[in-house]
C-alpha cells in the first residue's frame, strides 16, 4: 500500500474508533457507513459480512448509506452473480491484494455482466465502485465494504490505500462480536443468524422476510427455531438478548 499522509492516518483511526461502540455486526456496519461519510468523505458506502463469500454477497443485515442504499435489494436478488470485481477477486485468490475499481475490471464487463452496468449502476446514478473484503478464518467471518460514486474517475491511489489500510482493524472488531455473542448464538444457523440480527434491528416479519429474500412463512419458521434455541420466551427476549 502507498504510505498515507499524518491527516489521512488520523482519519482512519477515528475511523476505527467510532466503530469500536458497536455491539452487533449491522451495527458495526452502521456506524462504519456513517463513519465512512464523516470521516472521510465516503458518502455512498455498503458493509457486509458474512460466514462465506455466497453469503457475503447476500448479507440481508448489510448496512448502506446514500447511493448505497437503494442498490441493496437488487444486489442480494440478481446483481450479486454478475458483479465483475467480485469475479476479478475469486480470480485473483479472495481477500488478497488491493481493493478493486470498476475501472480495473473493465475488461470483465461483456455479455451479461454488462447488466451491472446498464441496468444496476447507471439507473442508481453510480459511475464509479470500489470494493475490498477480508477474512478471518478463525472467526469464520469475511467483511465487505464496497464504496460508490456517481463520478467515474471517483476513486484514485489516495481511496484505495485508504479502504486497504482500514478493512484489517475493522475486521478484528467485527471478529471480537462474534466472540462476544451469547453462547447459544453458535446453535444457529446461518439463515436463522440473519433472522434474529434483522429482528434486533426492530424489523417486522415482512420486512425480514424482504431482506432476506424469503417468504414471511420462512423467516418466521427462522425466528421460531432461533428462539427454541435459545431459550427465549418471546420474540422481544429474543432481541434483546441477542442486541446485550
């Protein structure tokens, strides 16, 4: 990574300590979007997380701020199997090297990956993406943050060293939650996981079920299981539990 300027290393490191006040990881997500705008001037931010890369690119906790927000849905129901950096990082090893521009992969984007372009980016006003994830295998946890522009050449050295340099302190604090959820946490499922996050976040079962792109049925069998599991009388004991 290129070396960063005194005032851009302080950016970050507020950066990370905003972040330190999260308890679950959509609010970590939360606060980190926020952050990102405050900060550094990242106004159009999307974080996702998740237990491998197919749920990574479907996290229906993933957290968004400004452009971001409205590509979320669309992203978790078709345009996930066609972003062309997501295809350039699996080719390349994963988590390893620096985050990828739109730009970089240009020479991905034919046949029907031309839809994220056409029918993804350029309806939403997005001309430019930047996006990186890392893993931590011992947790079983990958993070994503993918940054969003309506100008092109948005993104040059200076953003990229910047997003490379704050995944890795980010990730440890998205690891130190998982470490600190309830015991029974580890019982669920990955579906029955999301679930219970989005419930803490105070959605109702329809809108659970939209995120996750399930049936209202499904989620609420979800919910159900997670809370036989846990032990929880009722849905609230269900949230606040997992919440702290």
């Amino acid at each position: 990574m290129d070396l960063l300027p005194v005032a851009d290393v302080d950016r970050l490191l507020a950066v990370v300590a905003d972040c330190h006040s999260a308890r679950t990881l959509p609010e970590l997500g939360a606060l980190l979007a926020e952050s990102l705008a405050g900060r550094l001037e990242f106004r159009n931010a999307a974080v996702l997380s998740g237990d491998t890369r197919p749920r990574l690119f479907r996290d229906a906790t993933a957290q968004a701020s400004g452009l971001a927000v409205p590509t979320m849905d669309p992203y978790r129901e078709r345009f996930h199997r066609l972003d062309p950096i997501a295809l350039a990082a699996r080719r390349r090893g994963g988590e390893s090297g620096r985050p990828l521009r739109l730009l970089d992969v240009e020479h991905l984007i034919d046949g029907e990956r031309r839809a994220y372009v056409d029918d993804f980016l350029r309806p939403a006003g997005i001309g430019a993406v930047m996006a990186k994830s890392w893993s931590c295998p011992d947790a079983g946890l990958l993070l994503g943050v993918a940054l969003f522009d309506e100008e092109e050449r948005a993104f040059g050295a200076r953003e990229v060293t910047l997003l490379g340099s704050l995944g890795p302190a980010v990730l440890r604090i998205a690891a130190g939650l998982l470490d600190a959820r309830p015991p029974w946490a580890r019982l669920l499922t990955p579906r029955e996981t999301e679930a219970v996050a989005l419930l803490s976040e105070g959605l109702r079962d329809e809108e659970i079920a939209r995120r996750m792109v399930v049936d209202v049925g499904t989620a609420k069998k979800h919910l159900a299981a997670a809370r036989r599991k846990s032990g929880a009388p009722n849905r609230v004991a269900l949230a606040r539990a997992w919440a702290g």
